[in-house]
C-alpha cells in the first residue's frame, strides 16, 4: 500500500528488453534521486509513476525493476527514460498524508488542459468511460502516483458512450516536487481511483443482482 505522496523524483536511465520475444517486458534501471534506500530490500515494492513495481537488483543509487509487458500496455511512462514519481511502500509507523493507494493504475486519462491559474495550475484530465463513476467532486484520484483532489467533474457524450472530464487544482509544492509539471495537453497519464469507492461499486453491484434461482 501506498499513500500518494511522492517521496522523490527518480529516473529512468535505461530501459532493457526481456528475453522472451516481442510478448516480453523490460527491465528497468532506476536512479532513486533523493529516495533513501537504506531500508529496502530486494522482492520490496516501490509505486513508479503510480504503478507498484518489486525491486529486483539494488545498487546505493539506485535500483531496478522488472515490467511486463501486460503493465506496459496497462500504463504510460514506463516505457521509455526520464524522470518518474517515487513512493516506497507504506508502513504503520507513518503519516496518511494522501490517501490510501494500492498502486494498481486503473486506467490511461488524457491530459486535456494545463494552464497556470493565480499561483497555481489547474490540471484538466479526460479519464476512459469505465472510471467515470468513481470520480467525485472533492473525491481522491492518483494521477501518476500523485493523491490529488478532485475539483470538479464533468460527464461528457451520450449516456452509451459517456466519457468524464475532471479538473484539478496544483499547488505550488506540488508541480515542484513530482514529475506533473512536465504534463502537457495530449500526454497519457495513470490514473487510479479510490479504494473506498472501488468496493463501495462492488456491494453496491452485488446488493442489487437477483439471488440465484
């Protein structure tokens, strides 16, 4: 589990292809930046861009990460070098300071606009079909392993094909500390919803299908 509060921004400095053929993944080589790791092991778990990866070599600098290639067709930004979000995996002993995260990305969005507001920036994100329900305004949503609120949220098309529209407002710590100022109109980013409203859906789902005959 994470919290979405990124420790550091890291790098990806190279980008090796398994064995395997074209089904394969990639091995990635990771310069931590500030990330201390002095407290991770080999088979630990650290969110990249959101996405939980197990550490598979170490160096004092560094480390690297095995991706298949059913994540890399899952998400964005791990496909290739520059610079990633960095969370190491949560313990009891620490601050909630985002919210719960699993580091399982949901969906690609879209960024649809991002423009500086006052001394902020509003970050306006086309999130798929399939994830519109569990956006809410005022709700939690990681967008590339960043806990963020939402501002506003705006359904888009026809009910059939009903995409949504969500806003959100960046602080000036924020865009300074994680890789998001880097975004801009057009680029993919992992998304991941809430974890209460994930299973909030799933009894709701199940409380209203019939019984079995």
């Amino acid at each position: 589990m994470f919290t979405g509060i990124v420790a550091a921004v890291g790098k990806i400095n190279a980008v090796h292809p398994l064995e395997g053929g074209p089904d394969a993944g990639v091995r990635l080589e990771i310069d931590a930046g500030g990330l201390p790791l002095h407290d991770v092991a080999l088979g630990d778990s650290i969110a990249i861009n959101g996405a939980c990866m197990t550490v598979v070599t170490k160096s004092a600098g560094g480390f690297c990460v095995d991706v298949s290639r059913e994540s890399l067709n899952c998400t964005a930004g791990l496909d290739a070098t520059g610079e990633v979000n960095l969370e190491k995996a949560l313990t009891l002993a620490e601050r909630l300071g985002g919210h719960l995260v699993s580091g399982h990305v949901d969906g690609l969005g879209r960024v649809h606009s991002f423009a500086p507001v006052g001394e902020s920036w509003e970050l306006v994100v086309d999130a798929p079909r399939e994830l519109a329900k569990f956006l809410a305004f005022k709700g939690s949503v990681v967008v590339n392993g960043v806990s963020l609120t939402v501002n506003r949220v705006d359904d888009l098309g026809p009910e059939a094909a009903r995409a949504c529209r969500f806003s959100i407002n960046l602080i000036p710590h924020t865009i300074a500390s994680t890789t998001l100022r880097h975004l801009q109109a057009g680029a993919k980013v992992n998304l991941e919803i809430d974890l209460i409203a994930r299973y909030v859906e799933r009894m709701l789902s199940v409380a209203g299908s019939s019984p079995a005959a």
